[in-house]
C-alpha cells in the first residue's frame, strides 16, 4: 500500500529528449533566454522618465552585474558604467581643499562620467555609506551633485554639478530590504524593481531556454561539449539542487563548477558525458562528507541510539537535515523521536521548546498535532494522561514542522500501546485535520537513513514514509535508487495519517475495528476512568504507614 517504484523517484526528462538531441541546431545561445521577467524590467527602465533607481534582485557578484551591463547596453546607446568600490567619493567625486577653501583637487565621480546614463553599482556600496544616502537621493531626484571633501575642509566657492544619470543597485533580498528600511519609498516613490531568476520551471516552452543557457555556458566558459546523456545528468543534478524535479538551476557558479570539473575528469575532452556528471559529483561528495561520515560512525558505534530492525512502543525514527555554517553540504541524519505516557491532567510536554532548544516553527507544529489527535479522540473532558515528547540526543536547536508527523507516530504508540516499526522512517508536517503536507531536504534526509540500514544491515522490510507531495522533489542518489530496485529498501508516499499510522504501525488509525489505534486509546482512557485512578500522595503515605 502507497509503495512508490524507483521511476518515481527519479527525475525523468524523456519527453524532452527530441530537443535535447537537437541542442547543437540552437543558433544563439544566451544567459538572457531565461530571464525574460528581467529583460523586461531593465527595457522598461531605459525607457522611463519617472524611474531614477532600478534595484533589481540577484547574487551580490561582479559577474552578475557584469551580465546586466552587457544587456542594459542593448536596449540604449546611453553610457553603462559598472563599478566594485565601495568606496562613496567614487560615486559623487570629491575634492581636497586647503585651510583657506580654496581647491586643491577636483576629481569628478562616476555620476559624472555616466552623464544621460546608467551606472550600476552594489547594494553593499549604499548599505556601508547609509549616510550619504541623502547626497545619492539629490542627484537622482534633483539632479544636483555634492562632491564630499577628503580632508574636510569647505570649498569658499562650492563646486556645483549636474548629472542626468540613473542607478541600477543590484543585490540580494536581505540587501534590498535593509535598502528599503532607509528609503521607505524607494520602490513607490520613484524606483522600478527586476528580479533575476536563478531557477526555471521546465516545459515544453521552456527548455529551449534552458537549453541556450546551457549551450551558453559551453560558449562563455570553454567548455566541452555538452551530449545527450551529459546534458540528461546536469539536469537530474539540477533538479536535485533546485529540490524540485520540475526546476532548474540558473546559478551561473553552480552550473560553471560542475561542468568545469566534469570536463576535468572526463575521458574525452572534447564532449561530455553523464559519466562525466556523475565522477564529478561523486568527487564533490567524497571531498564534503567527512561531517556526515562522523555522525555515521556515532550511529554504528552506538554512542547515538537508532535502530533499524525490531518493535517499540512510544518510539520511532525521524529524520532531519543538518546544515552547518561554513560547511558545503546539508546531510540527512536520522534522530530517535520518543514519547512517554503518565497519569497528568493532559498536558503534553515538548521537552525541545521546554529546554529552549526548540524553534517556533517546531513548537507550531507539535500544537497543531496536538490538536488533531485531540480533535480525533472527541474527549468530553482533558485527556487523563499527560505527555512528553524529546527528540533523543539531540544536542542543538530543532526547528521546522517536519517532525510532527513522527510525533503524531511516537504520542498515539504511547497512548495506544501498539509498537512502531522501527524498519520505517518517517517525515512529514500534519494539519489540524491529519493531511500530511510537504517538508524540505527530502533527498538528504532519505539517503541519511539509508546509510544506516546499509552499514547496519538490510532486512529488506526498511525504507521511509514521506508526504505524497514531496515526490515531484526527489532525486535520489544511485545507490538508494539500486537498493529500493533490488527490494532492499522502500519508499511510500502518504497524504494522510491514515495512510501513515498501518505502514507504521500494522493497525488502522481509525474504524470500528476495535484494534483500530483510536478505539485502543479510547478503551484505555475508559478503563482509566472506571479502574485505574492511582492513588494520592496521602494515600501513597498512609499504605506506606500501613505496611511498615
């Protein structure tokens, strides 16, 4: 039941194929066949007489900004002038005058020499000078320059300039929205906005663009020649660096440092192959993966508790994706979700939030649980146990909603008493009404799991339980798909907790099969109430009297 084959997991680019093979028939390749969004703003920006700045959304980088130069300069014969100072006197000019004020030395700036034209500069340069931002506002708006002094003493006869010239501030969205924090009214007042994409939805209409930003790359780099099965190879890696298997990947470094080192390692040098692709990246892995090789070897040691064979109560395998500052690569690492179930007036712990060590994203998500497996019991009055939820060894901040399907797993085990398999793994967000909604880093958090049952051993019965809408973002590694053709490993896709809690759990969630989950909980909760109230402190001490 919901078991995916291994064609579903892999991005399939076979309808594209045709076109792919006629690749080399493509007649001028371009970066800016798909970036037809910006191409439109920057045309407008040429021709507007109310817009002065144009901030436009894009990798804060020489090279991107060098691609906007070379494509302004198509839509006007208007100066275009790019810089990388950071440095404001370069932008307005400046001038050293002596104690006197007269002037020593005049050098005008760039708003000067791009006079009835654009200058480009980064977001970065108005960001470190916020303060003559008032002096940048002037000459766009009132078209009047204020050279700074160097040496701070005032001209007696202030030099006066006049520029006609616009600014393109290419920057990031967190640049862009410290920019805005400045001027409020950038953007509404008198600015225009572009937005470089770095990723392009796949379709029929679409390849050929993403094909000339292919073939671009081969052009504007020196590289081999891309082939058939080559290009096939960039695309399901693409796909995986995008997270979306309808996606690709625009990112000029990206793209660059795979092909580059594909065409070093590749046999011919003169045309690529996916072999090529796949070395690459497998050398890529090997040079980054010391970190997740340490937390395997925890895992097999057992200085970190996960077991992948045998029946708990109250415990099951999550997963979750690790992504450390200054290191390359997010890995998947599985983590031991545990519950437990005493006598309390309903209230379930989140031991990660109670700890401060839980992020708000995290604690939504496990009120959300809470309130559906509330809203399934139809309790008259509090549920008459109280719980604690933990994810187990956990020594940093957990945050994000994709743990509160396992959550839900480890908190009905625990009330029900029914065990968890402990061959499955399982990942996935849940709403107030037990959809299972989709989560990220599915690739890496699939393959950290994987690795486990490899080095601790195959049954053939493990595998992962993920949200049915995550499937459209797998690209699995070679190896995962090999293990789940062979049968060693399975994958089953889910869109609702009564789908997840039989692959989990062998009983249906719900039902009048009294061996369903929710009716075991609701007998449990009835004996409580009939049988089973504990005894009170007082009563505790008196049978202790009693017996001594």
């Amino acid at each position: 039941m919901n078991q995916e084959t291994w064609h579903s997991l892999v991005p399939n680019y076979d309808i594209y194929e045709k076109k792919i093979n006629q690749v080399s028939e493509l007649a001028s390749p371009s970066f800016w066949c798909a970036q037809k969004r910006l191409q439109q703003s920057l045309s407008a920006f040429v021709n507007s007489n109310a817009s002065k700045i144009c901030l436009v959304n894009a990798p804060d980088n020489a090279l991107y900004r060098r691609l906007i130069c070379s494509q302004l300069q198509t839509f006007t014969s208007a100066p275009v002038l790019t810089t990388e100072s950071q440095n404001i006197q370069d932008i307005l000019g400046h001038y050293s005058a002596s104690e006197t004020g007269e002037l020593n030395v005049y050098r005008p700036g760039l708003f000067v020499d791009a006079q009835n034209g654009f200058l480009i500069v980064s977001a970065t340069l108005l960001l470190k000078n916020g303060d003559n931002w008032p002096h940048i506002k002037a000459a766009l708006m009132q078209n009047e320059l204020s050279p700074l002094s160097i040496n701070k003493n005032l001209l007696a006869n202030p030099i006066t300039e006049t520029t006609s010239a616009k600014i393109l501030v290419v920057g990031d969205r967190n640049q862009l929205a410290d920019l805005d924090f400045i001027e409020p009214d950038l953007l509404t007042g008198f600015g225009m906005f572009g937005e470089m994409e770095l990723e392009l939805a796949l379709n029929e209409q679409s390849i050929d663009d993403y094909l000339s930003f292919v073939k671009w790359l081969e052009c504007e780099y020196q590289l081999p020649t891309l082939g058939s099965s080559a290009i096939q190879a960039l695309m399901s890696a693409s796909a995986r660096f995008s997270e979306d298997q309808n996606y690709m990947s625009l990112d000029v470094f990206w793209n660059r440092a795979l092909l580059t080192e594909a065409s070093v390692l590749a046999t011919d040098k003169l045309q690529l192959d996916a072999l090529a692709i796949e070395t690459a990246l497998d050398k890529r892995y090997q040079r980054e993966n010391y970190l997740p090789e340490r937390a395997l070897s925890d895992i097999l040691d057992g200085q970190v508790i996960i077991e992948t064979d045998g029946e708990r109560v109250g415990q099951v395998n999550g997963l979750t994706v690790v992504d450390i500052p200054g290191h390359p690569l997010a890995y998947g690492e599985p983590a031991r979700i545990s519950c437990v179930i005493h006598f309390g007036d309903g209230d379930i712990a989140d031991v990660e939030r109670k700890a401060e060590l839980g992020g708000n994203l995290h604690a939504k998500g496990m009120m959300i649980m809470q309130a559906f497996v509330s809203s399934e019991l139809n309790l008259d009055e509090p549920l008459p146990y109280s719980a604690s939820v933990v994810f187990e060894q956990s020594y940093c901040e957990v945050d994000g909603d994709s743990a509160s399907l396992a959550e839900l797993c480890s908190f009905v085990s625990a009330l029900s008493e029914y065990p968890i398999n402990q061959q499955i793994a399982v990942t996935g967000a849940v709403d107030q009404f037990g959809r299972v909604q989709a989560v990220g880093g599915l690739n890496e958090k699939i393959e950290g799991f994987y690795r486990v049952c490899q080095y601790q051993g195959f049954t053939g019965q493990q595998g992962v339980i993920l949200p049915k809408s995550n499937l459209k973002h797998l690209a699995l590694n070679k190896d995962v798909i090999h293990s789940i053709k062979n049968g060693d490993f399975h994958i089953w896709s889910v869109s609702h907790v009564d789908e997840a809690i039989p692959l989990i759990m062998g009983k249906p969630f719900r039902g009048e099969d009294e061996s369903s989950v929710i009716s075991k909980i609701a007998e449990r909760i009835e004996n409580y109430e009939k049988h089973e109230h504990p005894p009170t402190i007082v009563e505790h001490i008196k049978n202790w009297f009693v017996k001594h």
